[in-house]
C-alpha cells in the first residue's frame, strides 16, 4: 500500500505438499516496480540445495533453510542468511528481542565460534553434506532433482491425476 505498512513480504521459494515452485526474483522485481521498501523473506527449506537459488541476484533479504532436504540430513540445524540490508534495518527495529540477535551471532561467528550452544554432531554432518554437494555440483544436484521431479509428474499424468502447478513453469523439482 502506499503507507508502506508491509515490512516484509514472505515467499515460499517451494511448496512441497503442492509441487509448486514460486517466482522469487518476480516477487522482487514486482516491489522494486512499485517502489515498495519491504523485505524479501524466502522460504527456501525444501528448495535451497535442490533447485536454482540466488539470494544476492534475486534480492533475498532473508532467507531460511533447514538442513532436513537440500542438505540431505537429519532435522535439527536452520540455516538463515541475511542481507546487509536486513542486518541495517534490525539495527533500526524497536521491537525487543530476548534470544536471537544478528549482532550477538555476527561478534561470535566471526570469533570462529556460536552465541548458543551449537549441534556439534549435526555440524560435522553438515560438513559432510556440504563436501558431497561441492562434489557433485550444484548444476548436477539440480538436473537429478529435474530428472526425478520429471519421472514423478510423467507417473501423475499417467495415473490420470493433475498436478497443482497451472503450467510447467511453475512445476517443482
């Protein structure tokens, strides 16, 4: 609106119940058309490490992960990456915070350790995680996530049901 009462906007980068990819460089480029100050907050839990994501490119002010699907491990680590336009505009926020603070986590991230008391085991999985997608590629996790994403809506044709997606374009890997 044109009192700029939306702070945010929030996208899901991908709907796994509904095999639905979104736009998220159109969200952006739809409030950068109207000149809207919100930020850009993506869902990337199912999509980040499966399919194309480019936060700076697109301008993803936040961006939230888990490591239970990309990152092909156990529940139990979120990730969130935050632009240098969201750590400003936090340092502007009135609104208390009791727990998670960016700056408590920037001064003890970039001592090499955590504010809280980090997964060690899940770290070390991550590590591994993180060490066989630098092996495979991202362009290659991408195409066997496209391939799959493919055989999976070439059996729902088959069996005669619809998928949610209104066009291929919109089909989730």
């Amino acid at each position: 609106d044109n009192g700029h009462h939306v702070k945010a906007l929030f996208c899901t980068q991908n709907g796994t119940a509904t095999g639905v990819t979104s736009d998220v460089a159109g969200c952006r480029a739809t409030l950068d058309a109207i000149g809207h100050p919100a930020l850009l907050f993506v869902d990337g839990v199912s999509s980040i490490g499966s399919i194309d994501f480019r936060q700076e490119e697109w301008g993803v002010d936040f961006a939230v992960s888990g490591s239970q699907k990309g990152f092909m491990m156990p529940a139990g680590l979120g990730f969130l990456s935050v632009s240098k336009k969201a750590i400003a505009a936090s340092r502007e926020a009135t609104h208390r915070r009791c727990y998670f603070s960016f700056e408590d986590m920037i001064r003890a991230n970039d001592a090499g350790y955590f504010p809280y008391t980090p997964a060690t085991q899940l770290l070390r999985g991550l590590r591994a995680s993180l060490d066989l997608i630098a092996d495979e590629g991202l362009e290659n996790i991408f195409a066997r996530h496209h391939r799959l994403g493919e055989g999976v809506r070439k059996a729902v044709d088959a069996w005669g049901l619809k998928l949610c997606a209104k066009a291929p374009k919109w089909h989730s890997d």
